[in-house]
C-alpha cells in the first residue's frame, strides 16, 4: 500500500475521535520522527509488514475475479495492530513509499486486542549479540566496531588466547563473554588504543588477561573472568 495513503487511512486507538491526536499522544514522536528522516535520507523503509485491522468505514472488499482489494480512504479505515510507529513516520515523512501491509478483516474488539497481545508480547528480538556478529555482512560497522570485532574473533579464536573456549559471538551464555559484553568494556579504555590495529589491540589486552587469570587461579576464582561484574579492563 502506498505510505501515504497508510498514513491517512490508519488510527492507533479506536475510541479516539482525532486519529492524527491519537498518534501524537500514544505514540513516541522522536522514535517516529528518526524513522521519517531514515525514510527521507534514501534508506527505504523497514522490511517488515504493517498488521492492520480492517473497520467497518473501510467497507473493505476482496474479488476474487480481479483479485484485487478495495477499500473506502477514511481516516479511520484500519486500526493498526502492529507497526504504529512506524506509520506515524510515513505520516511525518516527506518521501512516499510502497509498504508491505497485512489486513485482518471481520474481526471483533476481542479478537484485535487479542491479536495485539500476540504480536507485542510473543515476538522474540533478535539478539544483539547476532547483530553485532552480522554488521560486517551489512556493510554498517563504524571504525570502532570493526576493531572490537576484529580483536573479540582473535580472542575467539587464537588457542593461545587466555580466553580460548570462553567466547560467545552470536547469543549470550552463561559462562561465556558475549560481543557486547566484550565490546562495553572495550569502550572503556577505547582512547587508549586510538589508532591501533586489532593485531596490537589483541596482543596487549591479551598480556593482561593472562595475567589476571593467573591471580584469579592463586584465589580459585578464575571462573569470575567471565563475570561482567566482577573484571573489567
């Protein structure tokens, strides 16, 4: 469906009387706005499906013949189930797109809230750690991302690293040091290594570790390594 005719068409809350009021106050307009700007800087929008409810002004119609839909354009046509921020940033946006659009029809009160329940409660996001893992692929790292995982793989996978068998890259795990664990504590002393590679980076932190798991052995602590908590750089 086109952007804007979603923008127009779509209310958030159906006991609203002013749809475009309704967005303003449920919804976050900075989040909103961050996605009209992404929209308008040339990215496209989010590859995901907007999940809609048809209302009973929409007088939505499916003809099998033509297999087309046809619906009336009111301000309260659809109610939104999932995706409100990001229609309220095609409202605010000033490119127009074709958005992938979902449309339940004929369904009652109870079965929408229902339905919003699943969707917001039974989703599962996914992990930052894979994110992380997978921004290289993307071609999105920033110049500090590429180092900490540059220098957490030579930590991962160096069997002389102190760390060896210790490392998580893509989800995080009991007894083992994720990419975000390992890159917040790499922000911390980041200055330190401005314009170093990953080799070096490696080779120095690699240095004190050993050392600090040769302490935490003396102590029989050496499993506190892997507590965020507990060692820090």
């Amino acid at each position: 469906m086109p952007s804007d005719v979603l923008a127009e068409t779509c209310i958030v809350e159906p006991r609203n009387e002013e749809p475009i009021e309704g967005f303003q106050r449920a919804l976050d307009e900075r989040r909103a706005r961050d996605i009209a700007n992404c929209i308008d800087s040339g990215f496209g929008t989010i590859p995901s499906s907007i999940v809609l409810s048809a209302q009973t002004d929409a007088d939505l119609q499916y003809r099998r013949t033509t297999r087309t839909l046809s619906f009336q354009k009111t301000p309260r046509a659809f109610l939104i189930l999932d995706g409100q921020h990001r229609v309220f940033g095609f409202r605010l946006a000033k490119s127009r797109l074709r958005v992938p659009v979902v449309i339940y029809n004929g369904l009652n009160r109870t079965e929408e809230c229902r339905l919003f329940m699943d969707i917001n409660t039974k989703q599962r996001p996914v992990p930052n750690e894979l994110l992380l893992d997978i921004k290289r692929l993307a071609d999105t790292e920033s110049g500090s991302e590429a180092l900490y995982r540059d220098v957490f793989d030579l930590f991962d996978k160096d069997p002389n690293s102190p760390l060896f068998g210790l490392m998580s890259p893509t989800e995080k795990k009991k007894g083992k040091i994720s990419r975000v664990t390992f890159n917040n504590a790499l922000k911390s002393v980041g200055d330190s290594f401005s314009g170093s590679d990953a080799t070096y980076v490696y080779e120095v932190l690699s240095s004190y570790l050993h050392a600090c798991i040769a302490g935490l052995r003396e102590y029989d602590l050496k499993e506190n390594i892997t507590n965020p908590g507990r060692i820090h750089p």
